[in-house]
C-alpha cells in the first residue's frame, strides 16, 4: 500500500476509545481531504472503524508497542492513543513529518497542550486538534447504521458487563429491571463478550427470560452494533455499548461509577440518553463495584427507562 502523504493516527485501545475519537478523526478528514488516514487500532474494531467515514484505513495495532508503520514516514502523526511517554514514542518511530500529541517531560521540545484529567474524553480530543488549528465538532458522534440485518430490531437491550468490577452494577439489580421491563411487554435480550455468558446467563434466570434472550458470546461486534442501531433502548453501565448508543441515537439510560459522566458520558444536550450517577468519583480499575454505583437503585433506573419508551411507570 502507498503510505507517502499519510494521516496516522494512533487509538489502540477499546470499542468506547474509539468512538469517543470521531468527531477529532473527521476534523482530521476535513482539514486533509487529499491525504490517507490511517487509524493505528485492534483489529477486532475494523467492522466498527468501516463505519466511520473519515477513516481510509486500518492499521491492526493491539496496543502500545505494537506499532508497525509499512511505508514512507507519515506526513502527519496524531496521538489519540493518551498522553504518553509510549505513545509519543511508537509515533516518533514512524519518522513523521510532524507529530502532534499532548505535551509530556519526557519530550520538552515537543509542542502540544497540557493533559488535564478533568475533560471529557471527547472534548480532550478535539481540544488537541485544535491546539494546531485543525476544527474538530464535538457532537460530530453519529455513525451509520450497519449494513448487517440486526438479529432483531425493537428490542430493550440490557448490557450487564464492564471492563473491570469497579463498573458492574450487580446482576440482581439488572435482573430487576429486566424483569419489570418484560412484564411490561417489552423483548428484553441480554448482551456480552463470551467471557460475559455466565453474567448474561445470570441475569436472564433471574429476570425468568428465555435462554433465546442471551445474546452473549452469539454476536461478534457487527451484529452486536446492528442491534444496538435497532433497539428500542440500551440500558448498560459505564461500556463501549453505552456508546454504541450515542453513535446510533438509541435511547440509553447508563449507569455511571466511579467515572463521572461529564468524563465519558453522552453529550448532555442529547436528551435521548439518561445517565445515572451518584456523584462519588472512584477508581475506576477497582476490583469490586464502586460504592457510589452501588447507590443506585433499579427504581432509578425504570423511572428513566419508562421516560424515554414514553410510559408510565410500573415497579412490581
């Protein structure tokens, strides 16, 4: 492939990650229509990454360190991987033509705004582009709906699981819900990774759901997209699903601890999505549910669910 007057961007990391960077690699589209982006990420997203029109091409990367640039050095190296020192230095080893990152000691010469923690991971973004004069829309979230047939369409999709136990509302509490919400003539399905059966498996017993209603470890990452761009509504914690719901318009209600939705929450203007959250800020890679997300309760969340599916509220 012919990588001379290449865009490379680096964001090796997960389904949420990549997301929370579309309206930053449209900014980069729009500011280079002639040149090639080519995004640095896992494989396993490509059928995601298809979807997201300012992207030409993938580049497999699984993370930092795994970086293999093939042609002439990029004209351009974006780092919306983190704010280094690893990622500054898989792109200083392509040999790009300008490197644009956020500013780290390890690197003093190297220009670029001061990373702040207290920032939406899409405004984060964004700012950094336009750090170099590059515009970039933050609401600019919306993908396409997949060209793969959802498994089913108009369904409440209930997403149990999350990247550490920090985040993982307890499985009874998502039972509840997925129980009233049935009674209430609702299909409810439950998603998952393949690691995730057994909490899917779980949550469906205790809601007294068919096992045909467990979608966990059954879709690969297209079909679980096409559904979630079909549901009626998502109801997860904080996840890469909760942003498939955002990049789709599916009305979501999230639950959110120890991370604050103002970090990685839905926009606030999008009244489609409701998110959920004590206000207590945690470690997010904890190894057992954050007590502020413990404080919340199913009723919360069937009052919020009931708004968006424009019913009235019944808790059984």
């Amino acid at each position: 492939m012919a990588l001379t007057g290449s865009i490379l961007v680096l964001r090796a990391l997960g389904l949420g990650d990549l997301l929370t960077v579309v309206p930053a690699l449209r900014g980069l589209r729009d500011a280079y229509p002639d040149d090639r982006v080519v995004l640095a990420a896992p494989e396993s997203l490509r059928d995601l990454v298809e979807l997201v029109d300012a992207v030409d091409e993938l580049l497999p990367t699984e993370g930092l360190g795994a970086l293999r640039w093939p042609g002439a050095p990029p004209r351009l190296a974006v780092n919306l991987h983190g704010s280094g020192p690893e990622s500054i230095r898989d792109l200083l080893a392509t040999r790009p033509d300008i490197l644009l990152s956020h500013r780290h000691p390890e690197f003093p010469d190297l220009p670029g705004p001061e990373w702040h923690d207290d920032m939406h991971e899409v405004d984060r973004w964004c700012r950094l582009l336009e750090s170099a004069r590059i515009d970039a829309d933050p609401a600019a979230l919306r993908l396409p709906a997949p060209r793969q047939p959802a498994p089913e369409s108009n369904v409440v999709v209930i997403h149990p699981g999350a990247a550490f136990p920090a985040r993982r509302w307890p499985a009874e509490r998502f039972a509840h819900v997925a129980r009233e919400l049935a009674a209430d003539g609702h299909r409810v399905v439950i998603t998952g990774t393949r690691d995730e059966i057994p909490l899917a498996n779980s949550v469906a017993r205790q809601a007294g759901l068919p096992p045909s209603a467990v979608y966990a470890g059954r879709t690969d990452l297209a079909q679980l997209a096409a559904l979630v761009a079909e549901a009626a509504l998502v109801v997860c914690g904080d996840t890469g699903v909760g942003h498939l719901a955002t990049a789709f318009g599916t009305p979501s209600v999230l639950l959110f601890g120890p991370t604050p939705p103002h970090r990685w929450g839905p926009p606030p203007a999008a009244k489609e999505h409701v998110a959920l959250w004590a206000g207590d800020v945690g470690d997010p890679h904890a190894d057992r549910p954050d007590p502020g997300l413990l404080t919340l309760r199913p009723e919360q969340v069937l009052t919020a669910a009931a708004g968006l599916l424009g019913e009235k509220v019944r808790h059984g």
